[in-house]
C-alpha cells in the first residue's frame, strides 16, 4: 500500500489501542517513543496482536520475532519502517 | 489425605502413528516420529502445515454410522480408546454395579473440529453474523457442550455414578486422571475410565497457535520438525489423539487377579497466577506441583527413574521445566533420564497428559525409557539428560509426568510399582 | 472431616448486578427475562433471554483485559471480585499463594469471541484471527483469568457441563480444600448470547419460543413448553471453616455440607433416571435426613416430561408436597453452567434472610405434587437447603447447603 509508507506513533497508538487495550494509568499519548512495552503494560502476546494489525493494514510481512523483541515503541517503529524500506527497494 | 489407593489396570490408546497400545508403544520404544504435514485439510494458507495426525477409521472399530455422525473425532477417539482400556482391564463392566462407576474425560477444545464444520455451514463460510440455524445439524449442542464426550463413554461402559468432562488446557489429560483418582479414593466411586481426548487439527485451531507463533514453522522437514529441548527448536507440533484409562482400588484389583500398570501415587496441581499463555522461566509453581505431589506419594525425588516432561518444542517451555525440574529435584535431576514424546507424536493439548500417563505406565511395564526424538543438539540452558534419540533400558519403578497448559495450569503425577517398595 | 463455608458471593444476574440488586429483585419477584438485545433475533424461532443488565465492563475491569477477554469472563472477572471482596480476601487476606485456588464450571466457552474469530478466519483468512483466541473462548478461560487477576495459585480445575457442571465445580472445589487448600474460588458464570451460540441452543428444540417474558419459561406448569437461556451466574468464595473462624471472617454464608452426582441410564432403557440417586447421596454425605431439608432449588427444565420427573424424584424423597420447592429461575432463565452457583447464592441468602424467594408466573400443575413458592416470598425458619441441577444427556448433581452455626 504505497500511501502508507510509514507507520507514525499516532499510528501505532491507535493500534495498541485496538490491538490490547490501554491500562488505567498508562498515558498512551504521552512521550513514550522510549519507554519499554513492559512499563507500558504491554506484553509480548500484546505485541503479536498489534504486529498481526500492522501487517494486515500495511500489507507487509514482518519477520517473526521483528516485533516481540522490539522493546520500545522507537524501535516498532524502526523495524517495522525497514520492512516498508525493503520493499520500495524490491 | 488420599484415602483408598488407586491403580490403572487397563489402558487403551488411539495416538499418532498406530493403533492400539502395542502400536503406540512400538513407536514410542523404537523412537520413530509421528509428524508429517497436515492431510486432514487444505493447510497451505496457513504459517505451521504440519502436525501429528491419527489415522483413524471409526467405523472399522465398529462405531455406527449413527454414532460417527452425532460424535465429534475427539469423541470417536476417546470411546474407542475407551473400549481398548476395558477390554485391557479384564474386568466384567457387565457385572459391575453403575452407580459405582464413573467416567472423567478431559479435553482442552471439545469438539472444536466439529463445530467449526457446523459453524461453515450456518455462517455461509463466514459471510453471515447472523448465521442461518436451519441448517444446524440436531446434534450441535452436543458440540457446543462437549460434556458429551463424557457421557458418550458412559453410555460405552454403562456408568452411571459420577461422569465429567474436565478442561484445564493442556493439563487436562493430566487433572482428569487425577481428579478420577480422588473420586475412588473418596469413596465415590469404585472404578472410573477416565483418560483425556482432542482432536484439534482444523483450521482455527492451526491459526489461532500461528497468530501466536506457538506452532513450528519447519514445514519443509515435517518428520523432524518435534524437537524437544534442541537447540533448533522452534515451537511445538500439533497433535491429536486419546488415552483412556480403567481406573480401580488396588485391593479390588489384587483380589480379581488383575493386571497393575501402576499406582498413581501422587498428585497436585498448581496455576502460575502470571499469564495465559506465558510461563516464567523459574518454574517455580510447576516445582511447587512436583513437590506436592512427590510428598503425597511419599517419593523422594532420588527414587524416581524416569521423568515423563511436558517437553512442548517451545523456547520458553523447555527452559521453564528445566528450572522447574532442578528447582523440585535437586541434584537429581541431572541424574535422572528425563524425555519428552511429544518430539514423536507431536502436542494432542489435552490429551497429551494422559498419553504422557500410558506411556509412563508402559515404561513401567517394559522396563524401557522412551526417548525425545530429533534431540542432536541441546540447548545450553537445557542441560538434563533427555535420553536423545534412542529408548533406554532401565529398571522403572517410580515416574513423574509433568504438564503445563494455558491458563497457568501446572500439574504433576508420581506412578509407582506396587509391591516395589515397602507400602507407605 | 473439614467443614467448608462460603464467606464471599459474586453475583453477575440477568435481574440483578451484585449480590444485593439480585437478591431485592428475587425477592420483589421481579425477573431479568426479555427480548435479546445482544443480536438481533428476529430470524429466529426463540428471541428472548435473561441479559445482565447496565454491565460496562471498562468501569470494572483495566483496559488491557478488554480485548482479550469474551463477555461472560468479564463477567466472571467481576463477580469474583465481589465475591473476594467480601469476603475480605481481596489482596489475599492472611493466606499463602498456594493456599488459594480457582474452580470453576463451564459450559461453551467464551462463544461470542470465538464466533468473531470464525468468522475473521473464514471471511478474510487466518491472519486475521486474534491472538488470544487460543484462549479467550476456551473452556479454562475463567479460572485462569480469574487466579491471574487475583494471584492465586493453588490447585486450580474447569469442570465442563452445563447446569449440572456449577454443582459439580463446588464439589470439586470443596475436595480442593479438604486436601489441603485453604481458599477456592468457584462457581460459574456463563453465557453465550450470540448468534452462533443461539443456533447451538436451538438445536435441541427445548427453547421456548414464546414472545413474552412472563409466560416464556413455566416450569412445573402444564404450559410448560421450554426454557428461556441467560447470561451470568455466580462466583462463591469457599473457605476451609476452621481458617475463617480464626481469622474472623466478616462473613458466613453457610456451609457445603454434602453433594452427589450421577448419570442417568442409557436413554431407551426405561429406568429411572438419575436424579433421585443423586439426592440421596447428597443428603447422606450431609448426615441428613429428608426432613432435614427446608427447601429445594429445583432444576426446572421447563419442559413437561424432565418437569414431572424431577417432581417425582422429589415425590420419592420427601412424599409428595414434601417440601417447599422454588425456582428463582424464573426470572433469570437458565443460565448453563453459571445457573446452578446463582442458585446456589439464593439458597444461602435464603438461609440468612429467612425467605423462601419466589417462583414467578408459574401455576402450579397438581398432578405433580409439589409445594411450589410461588408469587411473594415464604417466611419460614430455614436451616438447610437443597440445590438440583441436571445437565443436557443426563447428568445430575445435588448439593446441600446448611447455615453456618
């Protein structure tokens, strides 16, 4: 989907949102590129849903561990924005 | 707490790779794997497209056609696992008195093949929210609550005291042997077949473990791709099958002249209270199970000679049981032969516990330590001795056989010889 | 032998969120039963049900258990903590983590959400099923959101029926205590009003089709023609007696004194059924007498031919007219596995209140012999309690309950 080139941290705010819900007490719109998905309140069973999400919207193929050792919403971000990369370069 | 005692005196199987309990054992003692790619559907769409698949033929064990159409598979393979155990047991279900006998099953999914077949149907292959009733088949409730499957072998047996369906994940296998053990050791019940059945191999059953990336990808090497506790591991296989138990008081059994498999000795389970699906890697509530249950049979962990582990092929369950193991055992465990079958016939979810169950009995009877196949390189962190590759001859007089499930279910069960030691 | 007692109760009812609301509307005879909303049922022969009424599960439960859990759990979630709130367990109380387990009984699942997840397999393709189908609709589900959410770790169990499983669920879990746990949490809670789990329960043909609520659901009644499902149930906190007492627990419901389950003969035989086995083997293990017994719960299929033969297993047991019988039911529907444990919680409030609570719209057939209290509630010095349940294929289960003394 070329018009989605990239994934922006609103993007995947919306997304955690749907994907696993947010927890009373965790400020999802806040600064949270650098936070750890744990402190979030988000395990790794959290992040399989929201890559399943990406993937399906984005129609890209993420590897499998790509998203579950990501342990920032920085690092999501950049390893999900590489695979958009690869495939413009293809 | 335990009062009377209580002993398998008949075992019947219906598992990946052969018919019957002879051929189950033969598998199991010669090492060879029950995995290949799936046949039951089209699995091409799908991210794991193998599993160990049952080749079953109901009607050829004399279910009618009747029956094959109301039950679900995993209900066919528990009543006819079911008739092998009473027919093993020698004992004379005619004679016996109903209301003394009992029936627990335990199954993770139900009859999840059969109503998703159902489910297509009525939903027009999911077009439909408001799917079309008119065209259920009479028999859906008895999917939709599979307490059927127990009353199914009541009715094969002739119970008529207390009949359940026990569904605790992939513990199942496990807690319903033992909550069958409670109801004759109570009093309750005088006999119980009990065992554990599933049938999980169908499409949302394959997504639902990819969308987790539970199962294997190797889908290129299907014979190979159960592998417990190897460093290449990743993830586990899919399996179906059944073990069905005659469960009676030993001094019922002695008296009759009957056939001990094994007492079942101990037993406790415990919940990690952490995740659904996650487990820590401490292991620390499956050595609280493994302790418990080690002290009710009155086994020291050095007695035991074998060790029958969940041994699933996933990353974080292998490392788990390995804590868990040299938490509740000590320096025994690095003695101690432990082995996963699940790397030849694959992860039958809830019925995986009471296959583990027979298998541990016919250690017991053979004298002989089934392996874990395809286990050439260890992972470091799993440092046990799990008889890789080759079954091992071995005295076997005390064994443990451990489960985890989602949910956070742990459970364990210690099987002793009677007579082999000084009763407790 | 350890004595159990319930010292917490969860309620999640179709005429009632919380143990009070349930009970004043029990008691006002007013009933949860009406047109379904969840889906719309106008397709279908049967259209009304007994929905819990205002639940907003995102006012009780973090936001992070919402996409993974089905309705009836969130359900579940809530009544058990009620039910461990009141009974003062709520951070544990003084007990270990392994003193503490969860049983619970089941029916179906979380059906709702697996319905969704079909139909994202079936309609769009495998990479659009959730990641937590693998466990939010199956049948463990309860129990083990329910020990994570509460810490519990003990020895833990899911017993799969439908209304006969909520008995057999407090059984087991008052096995669990006399082997050595101080605390389960159990019940049932259920519920599976969505259309896929409607087409599973018109299968039977045993749903009523009547389109009003007050003459839908009769049992006992010679218009008995089917019962009318619900949602919900309840969670009861059981705890070893001699614990409670030392740590004065705020509550005493009463005590579990005695249980029995049986299967019914092979259908086509023409022998009795079960049911009456199944009172007798409770009342035993209670040490008591037919006369013993103050009131029963009855099972109430709402269909004449299993009506008359609970009747007369009651007939058997008691004599006829024997006993005051009631069906609080009535007003709830029949609500699988979470209906015997809600049933359960009326027999133990009855106890403490002194109340019969009613039968609604019922008349009474004659021919059947039973004392039924129906209409207001009866006043009447209540000791002991006798709840029934029989399950779709012939299961059933009895359990007695005595008030703390």
């Amino acid at each position: 989907m070329g018009d989605h080139e990239e994934l922006t941290l609103p993007d995947l705010r919306r997304i955690l949102r749907e994907a696993a819900g947010v927890n009373e007490g965790t400020d999802l719109d806040g600064e949270i590129l650098d936070l750890d998905f744990e402190d979030l309140g988000y395990d790794s069973l959290a992040l399989l849903e929201t890559g399943a999400r990406i993937e399906r919207e984005y129609g890209v193929r993420l590897e499998d561990d790509a998203i579950t050792s990501a342990r920032t919403p920085r690092a999501l971000l950049t390893v999900v924005n590489l695979t958009f990369t690869d495939i413009d370069a293809a | 707490m335990i009062g009377r005692r209580v002993v398998i005196t008949g075992i019947g199987v219906q598992a990946p790779g052969g018919d019957g309990v002879k051929e189950f054992w033969s598998l199991l003692s010669e090492g060879r794997t029950a995995t290949r790619p799936i046949s039951l559907f089209d699995a091409s769409p799908f991210r794991s497209r193998v599993a160990a698949e049952v080749d079953f033929d109901a009607e050829a064990h004399g279910l009618t056609p009747r029956e094959i159409r109301r039950m679900d598979r995993a209900t066919r393979l528990a009543v006819v696992a079911a008739r092998e155990a009473v027919a093993d047991s020698g004992l004379d279900f005619a004679g016996l008195d109903p209301a003394r006998t009992g029936v627990a099953v335990g199954s993770a999914v139900g009859c999840t093949m059969g109503l998703e077949e159902e489910y297509r149907v009525v939903s027009d292959d999911g077009r439909d929210w408001l799917v079309d009733h008119s065209y259920a088949v009479p028999h859906l409730y008895r999917h939709f609550v599979p307490s059927s499957m127990a009353a199914e072998v009541a009715w094969q047996v002739g119970a008529e005291g207390p009949v359940s369906v026990i569904s605790t994940g992939c513990t199942s296998g496990l807690d319903s042997v033992g909550y069958a053990r409670e109801l004759i050791a109570e009093g309750s019940a005088d006999v119980l077949v009990a065992g554990a059945t599933d049938a999980p191999i169908s499409p949302i059953t394959v997504a639902c473990f990819d969308a987790i990336k539970a199962t294997t990808p190797r889908n290129d090497d299907a014979a190979h791709a159960s592998r417990p506790f190897d460093n290449t591991r990743n993830g586990f296989v899919l399996g179906e099958g059944s073990a069905m138990f005659v469960l009676e008081e030993l001094e019922s059994a002695r008296r009759r002249g009957a056939t001990v498999y094994a007492e079942l000795a101990g037993f406790a389970s415990r919940c990690n209270a952490f995740h659904m699906t996650g487990l820590r890697p401490d292991g620390r509530e499956m050595a609280e199970a493994i302790g418990a249950a080690l002290a009710e049979a009155r086994v020291d962990p050095g007695d035991l000679d074998y060790v029958n582990a969940h041994g699933s092929g996933t990353r974080q369950n292998d490392r788990h049981e390995t804590a868990a193991f040299k938490r509740s055992l000590g320096e025994h465990a690095r003695r101690v032969p432990v082995s996963s079958i699940k790397s030849m016939i694959g992860h039958s979810l809830g019925a995986i516990g009471s296959l583990e169950i027979a298998a541990c009995a016919l250690a017991m009877r053979h004298d002989v330590i089934p392996p874990t196949a395809n286990l050439h390189e260890p992972d470091p962190e799993c440092d046990l001795d799990y008889v890789p590759l080759t079954a091992r001859e071995r005295r076997t007089d005390t064994v443990l056989t451990v489960g985890s499930g989602f949910g956070g279910f742990q459970s364990a069960m210690v099987l002793t010889r009677p007579g082999a030691r000084a009763a407790a | 032998m350890t004595r159990i007692w319930v010292t917490g109760l969860g309620v999640t009812a179709p005429n009632g969120l919380g143990t009070d609301d349930y009970w004043a509307a029990t008691l006002a005879g007013r009933s949860g039963l009406g047109r379904i909303t969840r889906f719309d049922p106008a397709r279908y022969p049967a259209q009304l049900a007994g929905e819990v009424p205002g639940f907003d599960a995102r006012r009780h439960l973090p936001g992070r258990l919402i996409p993974q859990t089905d309705h009836m759990t969130r359900l579940a979630l809530v009544a058990a903590d009620w039910a461990l709130a009141e009974a003062g367990l709520a951070g544990g109380g003084p007990y270990g983590e392994y003193e503490m387990g969860v049983v619970t009984a089941a029916s179906s699942g979380g059906f709702e959400f697996g319905q969704r997840e079909l139909q994202n397999l079936w309609s769009k393709g495998g990479r659009h099923v959730s990641a937590y189908q693998s466990f939010a609709w199956f049948y463990a589900v309860n129990t083990g959101q329910i020990s994570i959410r509460n810490g519990m770790r003990g020895p833990s169990g899911v017993v799969v029926a439908d209304q006969a499983g909520g008995l057999d669920a407090l059984a087991q879990a008052r096995r669990q205590i006399r082997r050595g746990a101080r605390v389960i949490v159990s019940g049932g809670v259920d519920g599976s009003l969505c259309p896929w789990g409607w087409a599973a329960q018109l299968s039977t043909g045993a749903l009523s089709t009547g389109d009003d609520p007050a003459t839908a659901y009769l049992p006992f009644d010679r218009r008995a023609a089917g019962y009318v499902p619900g949602e919900g149930g309840a969670v009861l906190v059981l705890e070893d007696a001699e614990s409670a007492a030392r740590r004065d627990a705020p509550v005493r419901y009463g005590e579990v004194a005695g249980y029995g389950a049986t299967f019914d003969p092979p259908p086509g035989s023409g022998r009795e059924p079960g049911l009456r086995r199944a009172i007798e083997i409770a009342l035993a293990d209670a040490g008591t007498a037919a006369a013993g017994i103050d009131v029963v719960f009855a099972d109430a299929a709402g269909l004449a031919g299993p009506d008359r033969a609970e009747a007369a297993a009651l007939a058997a047991v008691f004599g006829p007219g024997g006993v005051p019988v009631t069906v609080p039911k009535t007003m709830t529907g029949r609500l699988y596995s979470g209906g015997a444990p809600l049933d359960v919680a009326a027999a133990l409030l009855a106890l403490r209140d002194g109340l019969i609570p009613p039968t609604v719209n019922v008349v009474p057939d004659p021919a059947l012999g039973l004392d039924l209290v129906t209409g207001v509630p009866r006043p009447a010095p209540l000791k002991t309690a006798l709840v029934l349940a029989r399950g779709h294929g012939g299961f059933n289960s009895a359990l007695v309950v005595r008030a703390a003394g």
